[in-house]
C-alpha cells in the first residue's frame, strides 16, 4: 500500500519542482510514401501522418489528466526527407516542408521533425537539394525542424558537408534576421545522430525503425536539484546516490506514460530518452543544479566534473526504471532555454569554450547559443567541426543548434520567445580558421572505430 | 482501477463530507483513507475504487479541483500506476 507521505512525495515534484514528461513524440516512417510524382507524394505523406497521429495530441492529455502529470509536448518525427522524397522530380522540397508544416498544424503537435539528410560520408543529389531547401523551408514554416548528420565515427567527418551547412546556418540566420534568426533554432547539425531521438530540434525516424514508434522524453531537473538541496555539504558518494535514486523516479513516470500512450496509441513503444531538458522558467534549470552543487556559477572550474556526474547518475538511475532507453540520454544546456545558464552568460561566467568541453563529458552539445551575426561563415564551421570532432573521437553524439544572430553583437540579446526563450549573444574566438576548413574533403574515421 | 485522491489545505468543517458526497453521487467507492492534521493544515490520501465509476476519471479530476478551489483546499484525483510506478518496484 502506497504511504501519504510517498504520495505527498510524488504531488510536490509535479507542483513544486516541475516534473513533467517532456514530450511523447511519435516517430512516422514515410518510405511507403514514395513517388516520383511530388504533388502525389506529398499528398501521400500529408495523409499518412495525419492518420496515425490523429489522436496523439488527444490521448496525451488525456494521459496527463488521468495520472496528473503535465505531458508539455506531443511531437512527431518522420524518415529523414532527404530518403523518403527521393524517388520525386522535382528541383527542391520545400513544398514538403509545407506539408509537414500543415500536417502538424492539423494533428496538433508543436513541432515536426525530420526535414534531414544523412550525409556523414557523401552527399547525393537527393540530399543535395534537401540541404539546399533547409533555409526556405524553415523561414518559410513554423513548426518544421531540421537536422542534419554530418559525422559518425565509423565513417569520419564529413568536411565538405560542414562547410555547407555552416552555409546554410547562415543563410538560414539572414532568411529570418527580422525575428532575430530564429530559423536557426530549428536546425540541428549532428556527428552519430541517433535514430530514436524524441527531442526537437533534432528528431527523425531512423531508417532501422519500424512502420511507427512512440519515444517519450522525460524531464525534470527541478526535481533533481530540489533532492540534492539535501545534501548540501555531504560528499561525493551521497550527492551520486541522491541523484541516481532521483533519476529512477523521474524515469518511472516516463516509462508508466510511454507505455500508456504506447497501449492507447497502438503503436510499439520505442524509448525513454533520459534526458535533463530545461525550460526557460524558474525552477527548471540545468544551471540551477549546478549550482546546488557547488558551483558559484556554470562555466566555473569543476563545471565540467560537475556535468559528467550529473550526467552519469542520471543514466546509472535511469537505466534500471526503463526497459528501453534510447534517444539521446544526455543532459541538454541550451543556453536560451535555460535561465540560469542566461544568467552565467550575461556574468562572463559561461564562455562557448566552456560550453564545448561540457559537451566532452555527455551533453549533449552547443544549443540554443546565440553569436555574433556578422561572424564569418568559415568561423561556424570550425565550431561544428570542433564539436563533430568530439562527438567521433568520443564515440557519442554531439550537435550544433548555433544562432548567428543578424545584426546584432556581443552583449545585446537575441528574443525566441516560448519554449525557445532568449539569448544573450556569445563572444566568437576572433582568430581565423578559414584556411583550415577550406581543405574539405573527408576526415578519416578514427583508428577506435575499427572494433570487428 | 483504482484512483488516489489527496486534499491538502486549512482545516475546516466538513472537508471529508463535501468530497465524499462528490465521489459517491458519482458511484465511487473509498477504499482507504489516511489523514494527517498539523499545524492547523489538513493532508489527507484516500484510495478510491472507480472501476464503477459513472464519470471518466480525468472529468472526476477536474470536478474534484473545482470542488476543492471551492472549499478552500487542494484536491486532486490520480490514477494509482503513478505513484505505484515511482515507488514500487
């Protein structure tokens, strides 16, 4: 029998501390989609999200009212476009961004993503001109997010894809300069993209998937540092522990919702993604922990220490409360979507260098950092290149959500509003690597990813 | 199926009576109640069995809130599997 004082428990993380399930996000292959007419295959992928995501806003809230925990995002995720619009002529796909944009306004969900190509090792004409539709379609779209794997590390950096896509982030940031280049905040570039990710903006269907799946993103790093406002002065071990056994109960709301949504939906449950994710409100805040921890602020020495640990215990405890854990399982620090991180940045405290070797020890990478919009588009390649390079060497995934934020520099703030909340604009290392990422071509895979 | 509901708030008279004809007129039995008074605050849990309830659970929760906002506490109703989730094994 349940005590009061664990169901007292239970109702102060969800009133007081903000646990939430972050999203519940149904991932939709459309390669049965394919056609070589686009009018038809557009149509084809339009009918077929609609069908199946029909009620996943619907039952999600349902979900959250029965078990009174908030469900904060219903999301869809599709086969890569650049794979599923393959067979179509056509000179770009950005009329498929549309439909997707439509598609999500008719199911309800906040975000819909997949607008991505897999270009770790070569780029074909397909994923040419997907690229090429990346900036149209998001200044053109509101809910669509697109993403882009660049790297792995069985098969090297892809260097002449990253000099595109820096491209293309600029093109992007000066597409939507009049509301401070948020496009940007709808594109992700990835080393080792993972196919079960729920999380936007770098969500796809991976090609191993099924028909369809239901990914759940758990979060609630509100109710991690109000558990380890308690051990305040303790040390290593009980700080660990209090964040492990917190991580399980956060996980096991996660797992009850995915399985419920999954048994509702009829739709096989793919993963828990064991993913800290800030909001912008008080009380929610990667940074938050960090401080509870210890630290006077993030980007202090020992925030890296402090972000494997919390990484870590997070996975050690989430591991056991899930039958599947996927996704992306990494603690997220975008920088506009978190207050407390805001706060480190406009201090001096937090660099972007500080930032990318946070990203070393499992975060999952630079997000939601706004720079300089004049930077040079040879400089955001090397900083992707920077983070591709951890993300293969380490083995893990890494990302790059970079906001060059048009017209405006260093100390002013970049507005996203929403969920996407606001940035202060990063300083840029003013040293050039232009000679450096100009050589493009390929980077060999790294001598570690020959296991057989 | 069963339901926990939970009342948190100022003590005053006739709490328990006002949210019991609640469930009852809407064919819900309670199974179980703990209560603690401290401090003049009132946390109360109750077990509820809803498998012949006559309303959907998330409108009985929704009802409930009102009820509560009403009479000046915080009430809720949650399916059981949640807490059960998190501290069983």
């Amino acid at each position: 029998m349940i005590s009061i004082s664990e169901v007292q428990e239970t109702i102060r993380m969800i009133s007081e501390a903000n646990l939430d399930v972050r999203t519940i996000t149904m991932g939709i292959s459309l390669l049965d989609c394919a056609d070589d007419n686009y009018e038809t295959f557009c149509r084809k992928i339009y009918d077929k999200i609609t069908l199946k995501a029909e009620h996943l806003s619907r039952i999600g809230d349902d979900i959250s009212k029965e078990y009174g925990v908030p469900v904060v995002n219903k999301r869809i995720s599709v086969t890569p476009i650049a794979i599923a619009a393959s067979g179509c002529r056509c000179e770009d796909y950005v009329e498929v961004a549309r439909t997707l944009d439509r598609a999500a306004v008719a199911t309800g969900v906040n975000f819909i993503g997949g607008f991505s190509a897999l270009v770790h090792k070569g780029i074909t004409p397909e994923d040419r001109k997907l690229l090429d539709s990346i900036p149209p379609a998001l200044a053109g779209t509101e809910r669509v997010c697109s993403s882009v794997n660049v790297a792995s590390t069985r098969s090297g950096i892809n260097m002449n894809a990253v000099n595109i896509v820096a491209r293309l982030v600029k093109d992007t940031a000066m597409m939507t300069a009049a509301a401070d280049s948020i496009g940007c905040a709808k594109f992700v570039v990835f080393c080792n993209a993972v196919d079960d990710n729920p999380f936007m903006a770098g969500a796809f269907h991976g090609i191993g998937e099924g028909d369809c799946a239901i990914n759940v993103g758990v979060s609630g790093p509100g109710v991690v540092k109000r558990a380890i406002e308690s051990t305040r002065g303790a040390d290593f071990e009980t700080l660990c522990e209090t964040v492990k056994r917190t991580a399980f109960k956060i996980t096991r709301v996660g797992q009850l919702v995915a399985q419920e949504a999954s048994r509702r939906l009829n739709v096989p449950f793919g993963a828990i993604d064991l993913s800290l994710a800030p909001t912008p409100a008080i009380g929610d805040s990667i940074a938050e922990i960090l401080q509870e921890m210890g630290l006077e602020q993030p980007g202090a020495p020992g925030t890296t220490a402090a972000i494997a640990i919390l990484n870590d215990n997070v996975k050690k405890g989430g591991v056991m409360a899930s039958s599947y854990v996927g996704g992306l399982s990494g603690a997220f620090i975008p920088v506009s979507e978190d207050r407390g991180m805001i706060e480190a940045v406009k201090l001096g405290a937090l660099t972007l260098e500080k930032l990318e070797a946070m990203t070393c020890v499992c975060s999952v990478g630079i997000d939601m950092a706004a720079i300089p919009g004049d930077t040079p588009v040879e400089t955001l390649a090397g900083i992707i290149l920077d983070e591709m390079a951890i993300g293969m060497i380490n083995n893990k995934t890494t990302a790059v959500r970079i906001i060059p934020v048009i017209g405006k520099g260093v100390g002013e703030m970049a507005e996203f509003g929403g969920l996407l909340g606001a940035a202060p604009i990063m300083s840029v290392n003013p040293f050039s690597c232009a000679d450096f990422v100009k050589r493009g071509g390929r980077i060999p895979a790294p001598i570690h990813s020959f296991r057989n | 199926m069963k339901g926990i509901v939970t009342v948190l708030g100022k003590d005053s008279v006739g709490i328990i009576a006002k949210i019991c004809l609640y469930l009852s007129e809407r064919n819900t039995n309670v199974l179980d109640i703990a209560q603690t008074i401290v401090g003049g605050y009132f946390n109360m849990m109750m077990v509820v069995d809803l498998s012949g309830a006559s309303e959907p659970l998330a409108s009985m929760a929704v009802g409930l809130e009102t009820l509560g906002r009403d009479i000046g506490v915080v009430v809720k109703l949650q399916h059981e599997d949640i807490f059960n989730a998190m501290h069983r094994i």
